[in-house]
C-alpha cells in the first residue's frame, strides 16, 4: 500500500487478537511501530516476535483508562521515534449482560476501557501528528455502535459514541491535515468474542446462529479487518476522513 514505509504508528490492544493482525500487517508493510497493551507478558513475547523478524517494534505496556499513564507513554514513544503518524485505537473490552443485569460499576469499566481510553490517546497523540505536519487516526469501534448488539448496551453507546468523536475530530482537526476514520468489524473470532458467545454447545450454538445470518456465511478473522486499517493509515486514503465502514461479511449494510 502506498505511503506506509517508514512511517510510525501506535496500536493499543497489540496482544489482542485483532491487535496482533494489525500488527503484523504494518509490520509487512514496513511501518515502525509502537505496539501497546496493559497486558505486559503477552506484548512482550508479541512485540520480539515482531522484532526477530525484522520489525522496528517498542513495545508499551500501559492502561488507557489512566491520563497520566498514557501521557507518559506517548513520551516515551516520541523519544524512542522522534513522531507518531499514525494512531490505531484498538484496545477494548465487554462482558454480555442484559442491561437490567448490570450495575454502574460495570457501566464504568466499559466506559473507562472503550470511550475514555481512546479519548485519552487523542489528547496525547493528537499534538504530535499536527506537529508532524497531519497523520492518520483509525479507531476500531463495532457494528454494535451502529445497530445494537444484544447483551452490549453499554458498549455499544460507547462504540456509538466513538463513532460520533470521530466524525467531531475529523471535521476540527481537517485543517491540520489530520484524518480521523473508523472500522466497524462485526463478529471476529477473538478471545474477546470467545467470551461473549461463551464455552461448550450453548457457546457453538450462538456462533453457529451468528454464521448463518452473514451473508458471507462465516464470522470474521482477525486477518480481515488490518486490510481496512492499512488502507486508512496509507496515501490512498489521504483524501478519506470522518468515514466509518464494516468489516462484517455483509452483517450490516446501510442504504
Ligand atoms: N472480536 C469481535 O467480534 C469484535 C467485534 C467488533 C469490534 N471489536 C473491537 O475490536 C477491538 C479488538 O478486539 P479483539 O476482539 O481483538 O479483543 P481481544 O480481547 O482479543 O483484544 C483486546 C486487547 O485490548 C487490551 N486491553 C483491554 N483493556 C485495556 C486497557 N485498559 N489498556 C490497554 N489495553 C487493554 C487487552 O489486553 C487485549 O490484548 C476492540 O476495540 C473490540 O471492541 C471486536
């Protein structure tokens, strides 16, 4: 893809399972990277991997629910590279309830992981990509902030919410040459999804139910969805901002 060679991208969510897709795409693609996640063992056997075959990878362990500790990384990375192009806010997290079964504790978590941690990396990273002369912001929201998701209510308003911010930043921050666009995925088969449908025959059961009402009859892979985010990232999509578009096999469409 044009443009991608040698540019700098943080990715939060790197260990996870789409994280690690996109990682290993952009690495492909010779991007340098800094690649983020609060879980610090797993990175750092994702992150040598990364590195032992070729890429430039800095591994940060850190939660993006904290300010201060997002401010620090993003220091620390702009040390390390001297700019950041490219921001990926993948990093996310839900547990399947019916609204009424939850409790505010809950709501906080939810929000603190899905809404304000991509809040927090905007107000780090944003300075330095208009520093940088513009950059390239991807967030990974879901079909659940566009049509719902059963047993997602306080997600999905995040990932709603995500959408909205999105379309915010991009109209404020178009004259700075930043482009902010975001990828909805539908159903992926990750660790993530694994505990939403559940174990053994009721887990198989809902994700059997979930194949058949794709049109392209199967759930998604992590490999599917780096493909949309490398293209945002790159010089094909420079004139593409505030754009939100699913990754879903067909699940969702809109007139
Ligand atoms: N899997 C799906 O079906 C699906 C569907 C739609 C959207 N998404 C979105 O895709 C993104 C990636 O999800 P995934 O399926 O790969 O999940 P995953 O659970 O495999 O990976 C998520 C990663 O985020 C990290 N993380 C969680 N909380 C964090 C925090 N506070 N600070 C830093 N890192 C944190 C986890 O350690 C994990 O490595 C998420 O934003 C998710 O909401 C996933």
């Amino acid at each position: 893809m044009r443009g991608l060679k040698e540019r700098v991208a943080l990715v939060t969510g790197a260990a996870g399972g789409i994280g690690r897709a996109i990682c290993n795409r952009f690495v492909d693609e010779g991007v340098k990277l800094i690649a983020a996640d609060v879980n610090d063992a797993s990175l750092s056997e994702f992150a040598g991997e990364l590195n032992s075959r070729g890429g430039d990878v800095l591994p940060l362990a850190f939660d993006i629910t904290s300010f201060e500790e997002v401010v620090s990384a993003v220091a620390e990375a702009v040390a390390h590279f001297g700019k950041i192009d490219v921001l990926v806010n993948n990093a996310g997290w839900d547990i399947a309830k019916p609204f009424l079964d939850t409790e505010p504790e809950l709501w906080d978590k939810i929000i603190s992981i899905n809404l304000r941690g991509p809040l927090n990396l905007h107000k780090a990273v944003l300075p330095h990509l208009i520093a940088a002369g513009g950059g390239k912001v991807i967030n990974i929201a879901s079909d659940a902030g566009r049509v719902g998701s059963s047993g997602e209510s306080v997600y999905s308003a995040c990932k709603g919410g995500l959408i909205a911010f999105s379309k915010t930043v991009a109209r404020e921050c178009a004259r700075d040459n930043v482009r902010v666009n975001v990828v909805c995925p539908g159903p992926t088969d990750t660790a993530l999804l694994r505990s939403f449908v559940g174990e053994g025959e009721y887990g198989q059961t809902i994700y059997d139910k979930l194949q058949k009402a794709i049109p392209l009859k199967r759930l998604g892979q992590p490999d599917d969805i780096p493909g949309m985010v490398a293209f945002f990232a790159s010089s094909d999509a420079d004139f593409i901002t505030g754009q939100v578009i699913s990754v879903s096999g067909g699940l969702t469409m809109h007139g």
